[in-house]
C-alpha cells in the first residue's frame, strides 16, 4: 500500500470517528450543558485530534505538489512535529485535577512521538521520516478511538441509569 492511500485511509477513519461522535451527541438524551467537566474535556480533545489528524493526513499529499517526495515528507514532519509537540504540551501542563491517569500517560507517549518526529526531521533521517509520521497519525487515531469509546460508554451507562 502506498503512503498516499495510508494517509487518506487515515484521514477517513478520522472523519468517521468525529461524525459519528457528533452524532452520538446529537442523539444523547443529556444536553452537554449537563456534562462533567471531564466529559466536555474527553469530546473537546476527541474532535480536537480528529481534526488535526485529518489535517496532518493531507498535508504531504498537498506539499507533493509543490516540492520533491523526500523535501515534502521533511517539511511534514518537521511541522507536525511543531504542532504535535505543542498540543500535547498544552494538554498535560493544562490538565484539570480530575483527569484520569490514562490520559495523562497518553499525552507523555504522545510528547515522546512528538519529540521523536522534530529528531527525525531535523536530522533528515531519509528512512524513518515517512515512518514516524505515520506512527503519529496511527496514534492520534488511537486516541481519537479512545476518546469515541468513552463517549459510547458515558452514553450507554447513562441511558441505563434512566
């Protein structure tokens, strides 16, 4: 499979998870001006990474346009690296007191793929840069994924409290 349909693939999967999260939402019996903090906390950071998934999934397709296959993988990186690196810095140095250990532990995995993709794109390690950001995106999905099951959860236990 090509990077190109990775990342589009990627980007579908993303698109997917913040529809039906949204939908979900739409359709739950409890307005969200009735959620914990934490549940506006875990949607926020599910939409959040949704997007900047989608986002980053286009970017190399969109900067292979402009400049050669390698120089656009670089460029990619280094800036998601930028973005990556700052996002996930926001959230555990923003964290509210009531949030969970998991997502905590998520974010400094998340720093430490952040980190790895500035590395890698800065010393231009030609055979790792595709890699790494495609182990960036997956894991970012992962997150999103996580924060679509705990949305199903809350909803679901909700529902049958009623």
């Amino acid at each position: 499979m090509e990077s190109g349909d990775i990342l589009t693939t990627i980007a579908e999967i993303a698109i997917a998870i913040a529809g039906f999260s949204s939908v979900i939402v739409a359709l739950s019996p409890k307005p969200i001006s009735e959620w914990s903090p934490i549940e506006r906390f875990n949607f926020r950071v599910l939409l959040q990474v949704a997007a900047v998934t989608v986002f980053f999934s286009l970017i190399p397709l969109v900067l292979h346009r402009a400049l050669s296959f390698d120089l656009a993988w670089r460029v990619a990186l280094i800036f998601y690296g930028v973005v990556h690196l700052a996002d996930v810095s926001s959230f555990l140095f923003r964290f509210p007191d009531h949030v969970p250990t998991v997502p905590k532990i998520t974010s400094i995995i998340g720093l430490s793929i952040a980190i790895s993709q500035l590395v890698i794109g800065v010393a231009d390690v030609t055979g790792l840069i595709e890699l790494i950001y495609l182990v960036g995106l997956l894991w970012q999905l992962a997150i999103s994924f996580m924060g679509f099951a705990l949305l199903i959860y809350h909803v679901r236990t909700d529902q049958t409290e009623g």
